[in-house]
C-alpha cells in the first residue's frame, strides 16, 4: 500500500501537469526537427497543441460496427498512461514507495490491450491488421523492455522505480542504454518500427487501429501516444542520467538529456527507413541479447 | 466329513444329472449340487477362520489356513458360473450351437469339473494333488472343446497337450521329493503327506528338493499360465463356453498356484526361502512382462482377458515370491480378487460376444447401447481387472507393489506399476473402442433385467467391498498371511 | 534287467523313425511289457530283504493293464477308425530324428553323470535310461505331427518317468500310483475322443491344421 | 466447531453420493433427474463451502481417524487450512457451475442425463474427499477415482471419434502420471512404519538426500502430468474441449490444481526443504509450460482448446512461484519461500476464479452458435452484453491486467522471482532474472491471445447466421458468470487481505514461512486508474465527447462484409511466422490453373511433442509387441519346445 503523503500527491500531481502540458511539445520539436533533416521549414512546435484542439472541435464519429468499447477506449488509454506517469518519478521525487516497476510496465499493457479492442471493433482488415502487429511488437518489446529495466534493477537490489533513478549510469548501462532507446522508439510508435506520419497500409500498425475514429476520440488517442512517447523519453533520461546531489544541476541535465534524446529520435527517424515487419524479430532479439550482455557484464566477472 | 462331502457331493450329483429328461431340471439339480458343495465348503472355511485349527479327514483331506482362500474362491466363483451357466446353455441351445442333448454331458462334466478343483485344494497328499490337478486337465479339456469347432477342438488339444506334458515334469519333481523323503526319514508310513513333511522339512536333502522344486515350478506354471508355458491359456480361455473360461481363469489356475506355493512352503522349510522365491518371482515377473505385448495388440477379447489373467497370475506369484508381510497379503488379496473379477468379466463378455457373435474388438461396437445392463456389469469388472478404484484389485497391487519397494527398492517396483498402468491404458483402449462407439445399425434392442444380472453383480460388491471396506476381515486376512509367513 | 532297459531303450529310439502308427503301438507295448516287468524287477534287486512283493507287484500289474492293455487298444482302436494308414507327416527326416534322438541319449548319459546329479540322490543305474526315455518322449511329440504321435509321445514319456520313480525310489506310494494310472488313462481315453472329433472336423490328424489360434 | 466443521464436510459428502445415486433412479424422466442430481450438488457443495470455512478458521489441524480399511490403509482426514483452502475453492467453483448446469445441460437432454450427475457429483465427492485424506493408498484411491470419473465425464459425449480419442489419451496420460505417484509415495512408504501422512512425515527427517529426490522427482512428474507441464500436457488441450463445458471448467479450475495441492502437501509440507536444484527443475519447467502454453493457446481458434492451452500456461505460472519458494527455502530464507508460495496459491485460486469464468461463457456461447470455432463467432456483444462484459473481464484477468486479480498473483511472482535474482548467484542470477522476463513475455502474448479471443468472438460483424440471431442466456446462465466476473475484480481488489490468509495456510505448514507484509499495487493502481479514468470521462462528459455518430467503416469502397474481417488465424499470422522456429507452421498454398482465382491457403502446426516424443515412443512400443506376438505362433510343438527349454534352462541355471 501507499502511504497516502500530501507531499506525494503534490508531486503527482505536478508529474502528471507537466506531462500532459509538455508532450505534445515534444512532438512539436521532433517534427520540427525531422522538417529540417528534409529541408522543409515545418510548422511550428506547437502545432500539435493545434492539432489537438482542431480534434477537439470536430464531431466524433466511429464505425458502425463497434460497440461501447470503442468509446470508452480512448478514455481507458489515456487513463492507463496517466497511471503510469503517476508511477514513475521522473522529477526524481525520492520518498514515494509506490514506485512499482511491474505496475508500471503493465500500466502499458492496459493501454495496449483495449487499443487493439478498439481497432478490431471497426470490422476492416486495416484495424484488425494494426491490431495483430502491435500485440506481436508488444511481445517483442516488452520482454526487451524488461531485460533492460530488471537488470538495472538488479543493480541497485530494488525493483522500486525511485532506487533506480540514475542507475544506468555505468559502463554495462550504456549497452542497457542501447538498447532502451531502441524500446523507446519502437513502444512510441516510430521509425524504424512503425511509421507515425503514413496511413499506408504495408507500414501501418499504430494508427492502423485508430483509423476509424475522428474528432475529439482520435484526438484522444493522439494525445495519448505523445503521453506515452513523452514518459517513456523521460524514463529513458532519468534511469540513464548521472546521479548529481545539487537538485538545479541535476534537473538541468536531464533536461539536457531530454532535449538531446529527443533530437535523436527525430536524427535516427530521418536517417532510416522502415524495417519490413518480419524483420522486427531479429532486430528485438539483438536489442536483448544487448541487455542479456550487460547483465552478464554486471554480474558475472 | 464335511470336506468328504464337499468332493462327494458334486460326483453324487453327476449321477443324478443324468436321470431328468428334461434339461431344465439337470440345470438345477447341478446348480444346486454346486450350491450344496459351496454351502459346505462356507461352513468348513467358516470353521477353520473361526477356530484356527486344521480341519483333517484322516490322511486325506485337509483345510489349513492356506487352503481357505482358495477354497472360497472356488465356492464362490463355481456357484456364480453354474447359476449363470444356465442362461449361456439356453442360449447357445437357441442359437444353435449346443444341441440339445449335450447339455447333460456338460452339466456333468461341468460338477466332476468342480469336484477335482475343490479335490486339488482340499487334499494334503502332495501326491494328490498332482492326481487331482490332472484330472482337472483331463475333464476341462473336454469342456474347453465343448463346442466342438475347429478353433474349439484346437485349443482343447493344445490344452490337453500341453498341460499333460507339463503335469508330468511335475510328476518328476513328485518323484523326487519322494526321493528325499525316502533318503531322510526312514519312518516311511506317510508318503507324500504334506503336513508331514513340512514338519520334517529341516531333514530333506536340500538339493534334491531344490531340483525338484524346478520340476514343480515348470509343470504347475504350464497349468498356471506361467510365461513361457502359458501358451495354451489364451487358446483354451478364449474357445471355451463362457463359464468354462470363468472357471478356468478364475479358479483352475488358482489351483496350480495353490499346488506351486503348497511345494513352496515346503521348499522354504527345507532349504530356506531363497531359491523358490526367486523362481516364483522370476516367472511372475516373466509373465508379467510377456503378456504386455499381447495385451498391447490383442484383438480377440477373449484372448485378451485370458492374456491379462497371465499377468495377474505373474502379479500374485510375485506377491507370494516376496514373502514380506505385504506381499503375501497382497498376493492372497489379489488371488481372490481376480478370481472374483476375472470370472465375472468372462461372464460378461460371453453374453456381449454371443449378441455379436464375434469375438473380435473392432466388431463389438456401442455394447453399452446394445446391452446396457451386461454392460454396465463389463464396464465395472474391466475396470476392477484393470486395477482402479474402487475395486480390490487396486489395493492388492498397491500392497505387492508396496512389498516390492520394501525389498527391491526403486526402480523394480516402478516397472511393476508401469507394466500395471500399460494394461491399463490398454484396457482403457478397448473399453473406449467398445463402451464408447456407435452401435451398429442394424443392432437395435434393450434388454431386460434377468437372474444373471444379479448375480454377476454380487462379485462387483464383494469387489467394491473388499476394495474400500475390508475392516471387518483384517483379522482373518493377516492370520491367513501370518500362517503363511510361518512357513516360510 | 539291463537288458529289459535296454529294450526300453531301443523302443523309444525306434520310435522316433517310424512312420507308422501301428508300429509304434506295437513298439510302445513291448516298452511298457518291459517296464511292468523292470518296475518288479528294479526293487528286488535293489531292496533285497525290504522288498514288498504286494506293492510292487500291483504296481506292475498295473502297469501291464493301463500301458500295455488298455491304452495301446485304445490308440489302436481309434486309429483304425480314423482309417489313416498313410505315413506320419514329420517335422523333420527320420534319419535327421534319429540322429537327434541319439544325441539325446548322449546328453541324458551326461546328465546322469555328471557331478551334480551323482552327488545328490538322483540317480541309480536305471535312471539313464529314464531320462532318455523322457527326453526321447518329448522329441517324439515335436518331431512326429500326427495326433495320436503326439498320445504315444506322452505315453513314453511317463514310461519313462515311472522308471525314474521305480530307479530312485522303488516305487510311489500305491494311492499315488493308482491315481496316476487312471489319470493317464482317463487322459488317453480323452484325447482319443478328441483326436476322433478332430479328424471329424479337419479329415486328417495332422497337427499343422490346429495352428488357427496364434498371437 | 471442530464438530461442525467435520459434520458439515459429512453432510456435503453424504450430498454428493445422493446427488449421485438418486438420479439414477429418475433417468427416465431426465429433466428432473438433471434437477435433482444439480440440486444435490449445488446443497453439497454449499455445506462443503460452509465445512471449508469452519476448518480454515481452525487454528491448529486436525487429525481425525476414521476407520482401518486394511493393513496400513486407514481412512482419515487431516483437517488444515491447505486442505480447506483448496476444498474452499472447490465448493465455491462448483456452487456456481452447478447453478450454470442446471440450465447448460438441458441442451444434453437427449443424452444420459441421470448418468451425467452419477459421474460428475462423485467425480467432486472423490476430489473433496481427496484433499482431506492423509493416508497415501487412500489417496491414491480418491486420486484414481477422480481420474476415472473424469474419463467419464471427458467421454460423455461419446458419440464423437474425436471424443474417444480425447477421453483415451486423457485416461492414459494421467494414469500413467500416478504410477509416478504411486512409486514416490510407495518408495517413501517404504523408509516409514505405516502410510499415513505423519508417518511418512517423520521418516523425511531422516532420509538420504538421494532418495527424497527420486521421490521428488516423480512427484514432479506425476503431479505435473495432471497439472498438464510441458511436455506432458498434451492431454489437457484434447480432453477439455471434448467434454461438456461445465465439466471442463471444473476440470481446468480445480482438478488440475489437486496437482499442485499434491506437490503442496507433499513436496512442500512433507517432503521438507532439498536442494536447490528441486526448485531450479520446478522453475525451469514452470517457464517452459507458460511460454509453450500460450503460444500454442494463440494458434488456436477452438475457444475451448484454446482456454485449454492457458491452463497450461498458467499451471506454469503457479510452477514458477512454487520454484521460486523451493529454491528460496533451500536457501533458507523462508519469508521470501512464503511469498512465493503464497504467490502460487494466491494464482491458483485466481486462475480457478477467471477460468472458470471463461470456460463457463465459452461454452454458453458455443452452445448458441453451435460450434467452437471463434471463425464463426463475431459481434456478439451487441446481443449478449453480459456475457460479453463477463468474458471481457476474464480476458483481463487471465491477461494479467492490473486490477485485476490475475495481475495480482502474477506481481507477487514477480517480486519474487526478482528477489530471487537478487539473492542468487553467479549464474544463477542471470537464469533468475530471465524467468521473470519469460513471465513478461507470456504476459503480453497471452494478452494477444485474448485480444483476439475477445475481439473476434465479440467485436465487429458478426461471422454466421447463428451469431447474427444469438441471444443471451437466461439468468441461471449469465449469474454465474457475473459472481465470477466480481470476484475477478473483488480478489484484485482485496489481494493483500487474501494474501494475508493464505499465509496462514503455510504458517501452519512451517512456522517459518511467517509474511508479515505483501506488497500489493492493485488498490494503489485501481484508485490512480479509476481517478484519471473518472476524471477523463467527466471531462469527455462536460466537453460533449460522448455525442457520437456512427458511421460505416471505410471498406476501400467497397461495401464491408463478415468476410472481410480479421480472423483468429491471421491475428495470430505474425507471432506464428515470428515463433516459427519453435511453432513449424506448415504452409500449404494450393493453386488451382484452371481457375486463378481459386487458391487454397491452408496452415497447420506440426505438434512437435506428438510428432517427436510420444508418437515414437507409441510406434516403437506396438512395433515390438507385434514382433513379439511370432512367440505365440499356433504349433503346438512350439509350445512344447518351451516348456522344454525352460526346463533345461532351470536345471543348467540351477547347476
């Protein structure tokens, strides 16, 4: 059980605000920057706030085919990933218990699995295609997802997410850092493992399963994948962060870190091209043979 | 007297069989000489449980502890398949394949049968014995051959043949433990008797009697059903009438056990119990490997049952052959057990095969359709053969697997328990092929409740009884098995 | 009465190369005369002053009555109702059978001469000849196929037996041999009966037709 | 209340051997024979509920001799809290699925109803009784009865090939896993005076390490057969879905955990603490079972068969935390042994809740629809939203989705077996740490699985006629279901509180095993959760997002059909071409020249322990029976010959 602390609920509180207000902004920015790796300008940064609120203006409208699950979908979604800001301190907030690794995991699982509800709803191939390939992916990843969290958690004899904060920073983390950052971009739904910005059918996974919805539902989901890419950033960043007492500096080198993660999510989106589906497996395996690795580098000497 | 009366009574019978003209009557006059024989036979065991002594008549005739569980098998399952007989007769005079005028033949055959069987336990001349086990030979063979078929007519000359052959090594072996009595105790008025000699036993020349033992061992295992001598068991069990296989697989071979293990006691009272157990569990143990294979890809269910009658008399050889105080309970359980079992399952399986009129599994299909009471009446006695709870079989494999553990160890007694379980798992195939198909279309009626009904269900409930409640009898059961353990 | 065990002897061996039932009947009955006679003679011989006349000549004439009497007219009785003239089919050559039933004897020989059955009580002068004779029974019935070779068989092999008995022990107890006398005749009478049916049935007695039931 | 706990246990017995026998004697009329064989029953199981309640409040067992059946086997009960906690479970399971058959088996009515109740109430009456006795030839007893009973029921619609098929299998598998038992408890017998449970108790304390593994080890293999381990589950995928579906519920919530009581009571509670590797084998297998468990659950379109291979995957799961808890006691830290033991316990119950739940509305669908193929389901949840929303929640549950309670077992695992990783060493420490990632991996493939079970049953257009018409169940059907559903959530809910009883089942075993404290997230994650869900949701409310249109999918122009759907075999298409390696996916395209545009796709999996293990073993088993059926030739000079040679070879033996 958690202790119920007011301190504890003002940190959520503040973790979740800053999420929800700084997620689209980072999609903003990695756009922005995918733009000038192909010599456009692009839009501006805040273009996905636009983009949200043009969602939120227009009429809803699913299939016919689907049923109440549908339209409480998106609401599920986006509470799951809520949840799991809540679950993980990345302000770096060290007195919470809470801080469950596995729920935290699993709060992605939530999402997942009403997601792929939603996308066989509509009754099209695309939905149930989008649907298919994201339950397969999630089983690659996941499992890559947690080498790399378990093993540091190995490291610091904790699987509370605060005890872990900053344990990457180490030789064997690098290699956990690899492989991370490629669980980052492939849970966010990006280059090289799915496509964000296509609704080509041979490359489609994610927005495959929201292809039937419009208006304020998919915007909805949009905004809950920006949550999740923007929380998985930030865990990504606070676990391979230094561990530096002085709290200013450390909050300004995370920040730093963010920025720079960021920049290479939308350098690497514009470097690669996207990897054939069945050639996802291999690619996930590498990634966590990476991980066994560095847990045999920690361990056994 | 009584045990005079016991052999006497189905001879005196005979005779009267023969007088009646109508068959009906034959039927009963031999029904009831076989219940008059059973009711005694109660009586003596009843006494002999009760008293704990030995009930002699004269130099002759004896009931020890021993004898009471074989006598008992032999008045149950005897009185079970002559009551029964009576519906089988009937039927096969419908059906043709009896005439009318051989019932009272079989029906004399059938008590002179009886007679010898309950001679060859009651005797306590070894000698005897042996006389008595041979005519059981001579008269059965005409039974197995009742029918008169080609198939028929070959396993009684097989049968006849075989167990001659090996009756006389038996002989042999007689001959040699006269021998032995004749070399150590010069006393020489009582020849043969038993009881006499196990008192000597210390005195017998030790390897006269271990050969002799061999002698023994081969000629009552070819009467027993013993690996490798067993070849005429399927043959004969699976041409003979119905209660004939009954009274073959539940009580003949019983008898030629009842002899082995007489020569047994008396072996290990000469020579210590090493060398027979051994031998007895060594064959056991090769009977009970060696049917397996045939069970595996039997396809006359007759020849199987007569196959699993193989192994469990390999099972209760074993049981005795230990000698620890679970094997021989064990081995007496089971003894009775499958007498009981066995014969109610050929009981069955007559009046099934005789509605089909094949003997082949593949063609007995959806019996539980066609014959749902007889079926019913099959399903628990295969069950109870194949070894499951809650019938006794379960329990007496239990405790020789139990004695085997005791003295063998591990990884025999495992054998033992997956040679069980695959007769089992094959059981449960050919129960599956026959309980659980499809009728045959052009087989379409139910059948009524009748006499046979109940009274092949008696033996399920002693079965269920003795394999869930048997508290009542302890008492008598470990004192049959301390008496035994005495001797070895 | 080395030369009565003898003859014993040559009969059985005889036997084993004829091809016809008569013969053998007739060879089975100068076996069993010569053992009625041998079951006297052994145990005067070797009893001497313990000998029971009573006992030992019962059991010979008994002898005498079942083996050389009755048993031989019934195998004959039936043979000549069955009308099977013709050879008995062999499983092997006669000289082949021959040849094995005098090896045979050289194993009976080395049996009863060897340590073990010296130094235990097992055997006596005649036994030798016993043992082959059983041996020789029993080779009798696997290499001759015809039913009744198989009844004669079984006949020499307990002649054989019972010299064995009478060579070690002078003699089984009377109720015993009574027992077996008519158990061996019952036994014969039935397996008449039967090899009638069976001819009934198959119209030939050779034993290659009853290999229906296998497996 | 030791009396009335005992009185009431006689009374639910005495119930089942009525609910038994008295339909038997109406099996004419067969709907009331069916009502009074479920009426019985559904009494029974209640006094058995009422009995587990009083014996789990107990605070010291029990032991209570009945009668001496025979010689060393004497029936008696040993009343603990692990006995009533299990006998708890049954009677609760069974409570509810007898209310479900009172209403199920009327589609039976043309079968032999009054045998149904004859065979099912003994089939509980025999696994009540089983978790109660503590002598091992009675155990065995109830143990085979159980078996058999169940062979009955498995067949009791007979009338199918592949039935008997099932039924055989089932019956040879499991008896052939108690000859294991049978050896383990026999051989340890044989180091006691006597075969009771304490006896056999005591003579652990002093038996060599070598032995006390040879009986481990075929505890672990017969137990593990009826738990349905990998390999030797290849029973339970045939044998469930052949039987009727409130059997096959009862078998997969209940009767395989008699398995896991078995290894409880006699590995953990008897057998005493072994080394390490007894519980690294346990863990071992409990990873291979979930992982091999649920891929082949996710190639499966048969809902039943399906659910089936589950069973597998999370007998698995419970394997895993009961390794985990042996390894853990071997290293003498028994408050982290009793986590993971709790752990297991805790899944079994959960898995007996959830799997129940999905086998009973698997199988009042496929009783509407008429088939169990999930290929002819679809849309369902328009006409049956109850049972639609209960099978949901068993999907969430058994997917390990947090609130829930199968998320709530699974964290404990979890944490233990991270423990484990943290405690272990060398390269223990890295197999540590990759069983809880194997577990992640189950984790999400199993919710692929019920992804597609769920969504292709229920979601989207409906695939056949019988799914257009379907209606939902009466009451007796779908109320079962909802008490299940609830439980599913209140057991999340309420984990650390249920954790915190069942640790007083071990504390009873050990008083080592004492928890102080579980660490559960599921009410933390449920008022997180239900905050941001309700707070979103008011939001929706305020900003209008609820006024929804519906529209038609865009089917590329052109008008969509049923046809035109995912089905269950190409949602699984890519985990099957990413598993290939394991899973031997045999693909077969066929083209027909004259038509073009006839082409058959056909896929089907190569069974590997089928096709590598027993068929071989099958074939080589007859293959030499047949060759050993020459010795029993016909000629009888053959024969002759053998009694010969076995008398030279006596006499040469003897020289």
């Amino acid at each position: 059980m958690v202790s119920i602390n007011p301190s504890l609920i003002l940190v959520s509180t503040i973790q979740v605000i800053i999420a929800l207000v700084f997620s689209p902004l980072v999609s903003g920015i990695i756009r922005k920057i995918k733009s000038y790796f192909q010599s456009r300008r692009g839009a501006s940064i805040f273009q996905p706030y636009m983009d949200l609120l043009k969602f939120f203006t227009k009429e809803s409208t699913i299939s016919e085919n689907s049923s109440i699950i549908s339209v409480f979908a998106p609401f599920i979604v986006f509470a799951s990933y809520l949840s799991a800001c809540v679950l993980f301190p990345f302000l770096g907030f060290k007195n919470g218990s809470g801080y469950d690794l596995i729920t935290f995991i699993y709060c992605f699982g939530v999402a997942r699995f009403f997601i792929a509800l939603a996308g066989m709803e509509s009754g099209s191939s695309f939905g149930g295609m989008g649907s298919s390939r994201e339950m397969m992916i999630s089983a690659l990843s996941e499992p890559v997802l947690s080498i790399v969290l378990f093993a540091l958690s190995l490291s610091v004899l904790s699987y509370n997410l605060n005890n872990m904060l900053s344990s990457g920073w180490s030789i064997p983390g690098i290699l956990l850092s690899i492989s991370m950052f490629i669980i980052v971009i492939a849970e966010s739904s990006r280059l090289p493992v799915d496509n964000p910005d296509t609704h080509l059918e041979l490359t489609m996974v994610h927005e495959g399963m929201i292809l039937e919805y419009s208006g304020p539902l998919l915007g909805i989901f949009h905004y809950a994948s920006m949550l999740k890419q923007f929380i998985l950033i930030a865990l990504f960043v606070s676990i391979f962060s230094p561990n530096i007492e002085n709290i200013v500096l450390a909050i300004f080198i995370k920040f730093v870190l963010f920025l720079l993660t960021v920049f290479l999510i939308a350098f690497i989106e514009s470097i690669v091209p996207k990897m054939r589906l069945f050639k996802l497996p291999g690619f996930f395996f590498a990634t966590g043979i990476l991980g066994v690795l560095a847990i045999l580098i920690y361990f056994i000497k | 007297m009584i045990l005079l009366f016991i052999v006497l009574i189905p001879i005196i019978f005979s005779f009267f069989c023969v007088l009646p003209k109508q068959t009906k009557i034959t039927q009963w006059i031999a029904s009831c000489a076989i219940m008059l024989a059973s009711l005694l036979a109660f009586t003596s065991c009843f006494y002999v449980l009760s008293s704990g002594k030995i009930l002699f008549l004269s130099n002759i005739f004896a009931i020890d502890l021993l004898s009471v569980p074989f006598v008992l098998v032999i008045a149950i399952v005897s009185l079970i398949c002559s009551i029964s007989s009576i519906g089988y007769v009937n039927r096969d005079i419908e059906i043709n394949e009896m005439k009318k005028s051989y019932v009272k033949p079989f029906y004399v055959l059938l008590l002179l049968f009886v007679c010898t069987m309950y001679l060859s336990v009651l005797c306590q001349n070894l000698g005897l014995i042996w006389v008595s086990i041979e005519a059981t030979t001579v008269i059965s063979a005409l039974l197995v051959g009742f029918y008169r078929k080609r198939a028929s007519l070959e396993a009684a000359w097989k049968y006849i043949i075989l167990c001659t052959v090996g009756i006389a090594f038996a002989l042999v072996g007689l001959i040699l433990i006269y021998q032995a009595e004749q070399i150590s105790l010069f006393n020489g008025v009582e020849t043969l008797n038993w009881f006499k000699l196990i008192s000597y036993g210390k005195n017998l020349d030790p390897n006269l009697m271990k050969i002799s033992f061999i002698f023994i061992m081969v000629g009552y295992g070819t009467k027993a059903g013993i690996f490798p001598m067993h070849t005429w068991l399927p043959d004969a069990h699976g041409q003979s009438p119905a209660p004939i296989s009954a009274l073959l697989s539940g009580v003949l071979l019983n008898c030629a056990v009842y002899a082995i293990l007489r020569h047994h006691l008396l072996l290990s009272a000469a020579v210590g119990s090493g060398f027979s157990s051994n031998l007895l569990i060594g064959f056991g143990a090769l009977s009970m490997i060696f049917s397996v294979p045939f069970i595996l890809t039997q396809r006359d269910i007759k020849r199987l049952f007569a196959y699993s009658s193989v192994e469990h008399m390999g099972i209760i050889l074993i049981g005795f052959g230990l000698g620890n105080f679970f094997g021989v309970l064990g081995a007496i359980l089971h003894m009775f057990n499958h007498s009981l079992g066995k014969s109610t399952l050929f009981l069955s399986t007559g009046s099934i095969v005789k509605r089909y009129g094949s003997n082949n599994i593949a063609r007995l299909k959806g019996i539980g359709q066609t014959k749902p009471l007889t079926s019913i009446i099959f399903l628990c006695v295969l069950l109870a053969i194949a070894g499951s709870p809650p019938f006794g079989l379960f329990l007496s494999e239990m405790y020789i697997a139990y004695a085997i553990f005791q003295k063998f160890g591990f990884f025999p007694g495992i054998v033992y328990l997956t040679l069980i379980a695959t007769v089992f798992a094959a059981f449960m195939y050919y129960l599956g092929k026959m309980y659980f198909s499809n009728q045959r279309p052009d087989f379409k009626f139910k059948e009524r409740i009748g006499l046979q009904h109940i009274f092949l269900s008696i033996p399920i409930i002693i079965l269920i009884i003795t394999g869930c409640f048997l508290t009542p009898s302890i008492n008598i059961i470990s004192k049959i098995v301390e008496y035994f353990m005495r001797g070895i | 009465m080395n030369f009565l065990s003898f003859i014993f002897l040559i009969t059985s061996l005889w036997m084993l190369q004829t091809r016809n039932v008569t013969k053998s009947v007739y060879l089975l009955i100068l076996q069993s005369l010569s053992l009625s006679i041998l079951m006297i003679g052994i145990p005067m011989i070797s009893l001497g002053y313990d000998f029971n006349l009573f006992h030992s000549a019962i059991a010979a004439i008994l002898t005498f009555f079942v083996k050389v009497v009755l048993l031989p007219f019934i195998i004959l009785r039936v043979n000549k109702k069955l009308r099977s003239n013709d050879l008995i089919p062999m499983n092997m050559s006669q000289g082949l059978s021959l040849l094995i039933g005098i090896f045979l004897i050289g194993f009976s020989q080395v049996l009863n001469s060897s340590g073990f059955f010296s130094t235990s009580h097992l055997s006596s002068g005649y036994s030798f000849f016993a043992i082959s004779s059983i041996l020789i029974g029993c080779f009798y019935m696997l290499s001759h196929r015809a039913l009744l070779c198989q009844i004669i068989g079984i006949i020499v092999m307990e002649n054989g037996i019972f010299l064995y008995s009478v060579s070690l022990t002078n003699g089984m107890p009377l109720i015993f041999e009574f027992g077996t006398f008519f158990d061996l005749l019952v036994g014969v009478l039935v397996m008449g009966i039967m090899t009638n049916y069976i001819h009934g049935l198959f119209e030939s007695t050779d034993t290659e037709n009853l290999t229906e039931l296998k497996g | 209340m030791i009396d009335l706990g005992f009185i009431f246990f006689y009374l639910s017995v005495g119930f089942y051997i009525l609910g038994a026998i008295v339909p038997l004697a109406f099996s004419k009329n067969k709907s009331l024979s069916l009502k009074i064989g479920s009426y019985f029953g559904l009494t029974a199981s209640a006094f058995g509920f009422i009995s587990g309640i009083f014996m789990f409040l107990l605070p010291n067992p029990i032991l209570f001799k009945l009668l001496v059946i025979a010689p060393n086997i004497e029936l008696q009960f040993y009343f603990d809290k692990l006995c009533a906690f299990f006998l708890l479970i049954l009677s609760a399971i069974n409570f509810l699925i007898m209310i479900y058959s009172l209403e199920y088996m009327k589609s039976y009515l043309n079968d032999n109803i009054a045998k149904f109740s004859f065979f099912y109430n003994l089939f509980i009456c025999s696994m009540s009784i089983l978790f109660l006795v503590s002598n091992s030839i009675t155990f065995l007893i109830f143990w085979e009865l159980m078996s058999i009973l169940s062979y009955f029921l498995v067949t009791f619609e007979y009338r199918h090939q592949h039935v008997r098929k099932a039924g055989f299998f089932y019956i040879f598998m499991t008896h052939f896993g108690t000859v294991f038992i049978i050896s383990g408890l026999l051989y340890w017998g044989t180091f006691s005076n006597g075969l009771n449970f304490d006896a056999l108790k005591m003579a652990a304390m002093h038996m060599s390490m070598f032995s006390k593994s040879i009986i481990f080890l075929c505890f672990l293999i017969g137990f593990g057969t009826k738990a349905g381990i990998v390999p030797l589950h290849i029973w339970l995928p045939m044998a469930h879905p052949s039987a009727p579906s409130n059997v096959s519920a009862m078998m997969s919530s209940v009767m395989i955990k008699t398995a896991i009581y078995g290894i409880f009571r006699f590995v953990i509670d008897m057998l005493g603490v072994g080394p390490i590797w007894w519980g690294s084998i346990i863990l071992f297998i409990g990873v291979a079972s979930s992982l091999i468990g649920v891929l082949y659950a996710l190639m499966e379109h048969d809902i039943k068969k399906l659910l089936a291979y589950h069973s597998v995957e999370n007998i698995g799961i419970i394997f895993m935390g009961i390794g985990v808890g042996t390894i853990f006691s071997s290293m003498s830290l028994y408050t982290f042994a009793a986590i993971a033991y709790c752990a297991s316990l805790f899944h079994v119950l959960n898995h007996a809740v959830f799997k129940s739940l999905l086998f009973l509305s698997a199988g009042s669908i496929s009783k509407i629809i008429g088939t169990r193929d999930m290929e002819h389901y679809g849309g369902l949840i328009k006409n049956m939203p109850k049972t639609a929303l209960s099978f949901l929640i068993g999907s969430l549950a058994i997917s390990a989705i947090p609130p829930l309670n199968g998320f709530a077992s699974e964290y404990q695992i979890y944490i233990s077996m991270l423990n484990l990783s943290y405690f272990s060493h060398s390269y223990w420490k890295l197999f540590a740490i990759l069983s809880p990632v194997a577990l992640i991996l189950t984790g999400a493939l199993a919710a692929a699985c019920f992804v597609k079970a769920f969504s292709v049953s229920f979601l989207a257009l409906p695939r056949s006629s019988e799914a257009k018409n379907a209606k939902e169940p009466n009451l007796m059907i779908i109320a079962p279901e909802a008490i299940l559903a609830f439980s599913c959530i209140l057991l999340g809910l309420l984990a650390s509180n249920i954790l915190f009883y069942i640790s007083k089942i071990l504390v009873q075993i050990d008083s080592n095993f004492n928890v102080v404290y579980f660490q559960t997230t599921n009410l933390l994650f449920f008022i997180i959760f239900g905050l941001f869900f309700c707070l979103s949701i008011i939001f929706g409310k305020i900003f209008g997002l609820f006024e929804i249109r519906k529209v038609p999918t865009w089917g590329c122009g052109i008008n969509l059909n049923s046809k035109m759907e995912y089905t269950a075999a190409s949602f699984s298409q890519p985990i099957r071409r990413t598993y290939s390696f394991f899973l031997r996916p045999n693909r077969k395209i066929t083209l027909n020249p004259a038509k073009p545009l006839d082409i058959l796709f056909s896929e089907d999996l190569k069974p590997p322990f089928t096709t590598y293990l027993y068929s071989p073993i099958r074939k080589f088993i007859l293959n030499f029976s047949i060759k050993m059926r020459f010795l029993q030739s016909g000629y009888v000079h053959f024969y002759l010959a053998y009694i010969f040679i076995t008398l030279v070879v006596l006499l040469l033996w003897y020289r």
